[in-house]
C-alpha cells in the first residue's frame, strides 16, 4: 500500500510498477476490514507530462 499527500507521485509510481510487470490492484482507495486489505480499483488518470521521456517504456 502506498500512503502519500495529493501530488506526491503515488499513481505515476503504480504506472511505473505496471510497466515493470509488478500487478498493481488499483492507486486511489482500499476498504480495511480486520486484517484484510481489499483494493477498490479504478483507472488510473494519468496525463504525458507525468512522464519524462526516460520513464516511457522501449517498445
């Protein structure tokens, strides 16, 4: 789980983890029950210019 203030690079992060091959369930909210952790997906919003051009995958 990754906790961060509003800007902080949390999504860009979990893109970059995507790009990787590392399964992200989702960036924005999760539903904490007892032990469990349940994340309550969404699409990611993302813009290009979260991206340098190093940071783009090679195709």
């Amino acid at each position: 789980m990754l906790v961060g203030d509003k800007g902080a690079g949390k999504t860009t992060l979990s893109a970059r983890l995507l790009f990787e091959d590392i399964e992200v369930f989702g960036d924005e909210k999760v539903l904490v029950q007892g032990s469990k952790v349940i994340p309550l997906p969404r699409k990611f919003h993302l813009t290009l210019s979260l991206f340098s051009a190093r940071d783009l995958p090679l195709i």
